[in-house]
C-alpha cells in the first residue's frame, strides 16, 4: 500500500497543514481497515496496514482523528486506546516507536483519539526509554520540545510525572533530551498550579 520507508521516515520538525490529497489518501485506507481492525481479535496483517496507512504528522493525525469544530472522520472509531496497544504487539518496535515520535511533533493533547495517541507514545517512553530518547535526538531541539509539551500537555501533568528509573534513563542518554524533558515539565506543572 504505502512504502515502509516513507510511512517511518524522521518527522517533520514545523507545523503544516494537512493537504488534501494526503488527507484524502490516508482517510481512504484507514476507513477500507476499521472494520477489520474492530474485531475483537483482529489480524495481525491488519493492524500492520492500519499502522502503515497512517499519516506521519499530527496535522494529518488530528484532521483524521481530532476534533477541532466539529468531530474528524474517524473520531469514534476505531478506538484508538483500544487499538495503539495491539498495533505496538504486532509492528517492529522501532517503526511504532518512530512513528509514535513522529506524530508527536507539535502535538497538541485532547481527549478521546489524541489522548490515546499520547497515552501510546508515554507508554514507550516509559518502556523503551532508550529508544524513545535515542528517536527524540534525531529531531531539532524545537521539534523535540513539542514532543516533551504533547507528553506533559494533559491538563494535570503533576499526575503523570516520569518515574525516577525513566528520568535517569533520559538523562544518561541525552543531555538535551534531560534539560528539555525539566524545563517543559515544570513549566506544565506551573500552568496547571496557576489556573
């Protein structure tokens, strides 16, 4: 369907809308995948090409899944909280944790689909700390520190704080990846305090 190579690619460190034609091209292939991917255990090659069909970007992402005025196409379903768990058991982990990454960059957190992209991308920072981070260092400090934003983004970030083995992990990895991780973290937990 799409080239691998294409679909895991570095992600884009500026914010873009999503044009037409990719939006018209992912909505396609995940819409003709739902059904198959709702199953209660769908297949493997399934999920694998539901991975693949979809966009690198947030702003794709969000155009597909969001709610911005009103809900995307593909808001309800599938339920991706239900789904991210069983596409990471069934693609390499380096394409999901790339991916996740990727569509990361210049996220911004809501609830239902977004959240669950969140919740997807902490869930391998948390486990595969080393290769989150290693990921994180192929990016522009920016495009980085939108990433750490969208981790800390949820309305209460000071429930959700990284874990002193992660912290170390982080910080025994990247010296950039340590000092932004802080700074956005304290400057999440600052805005949560003053509302």
């Amino acid at each position: 369907m799409f080239a691998t190579a294409a679909l895991v690619s570095a992600a884009p460190t500026s914010l873009h809308a999503c044009p037409d034609a990719e939006y018209e091209k992912h909505l396609k292939a995940l819409s003709a995948l739902t059904s198959a991917v709702k199953a209660e255990k769908p297949e493997q090659s399934a999920l694998t090409a539901f991975f693949q069909a979809l966009p690198p970007d947030f702003s794709c992402f969000n155009r597909l899944f969001g709610y911005t005025d009103s809900p995307a196409p593909l808001y309800s379903e599938p339920q991706l909280h239900d789904l991210f768990p069983k596409i990471a058991a069934a693609v390499p982990k380096q394409d999901y944790a790339r991916k996740l990454v990727g569509l990361s960059v210049n996220a911004r957190w809501e609830a239902d689909q977004t959240g669950a992209l969140q919740d997807a991308a902490r869930g391998v920072l948390d486990t595969d700390t080393r290769l989150f981070v290693s990921l994180l260092s192929t990016l522009t400090a920016d495009a980085e520190r939108s990433v750490w934003s969208f981790l800390f983004g949820a309305p209460h970030p000071s429930n959700e704080p990284l874990s002193r083995d992660v912290r170390k992990q982080v910080c025994d990895v990247s010296a950039r990846s340590c000092k932004q991780s802080m700074q956005v973290y304290t400057r999440a937990v600052s805005n949560e305090h003053n509302h």
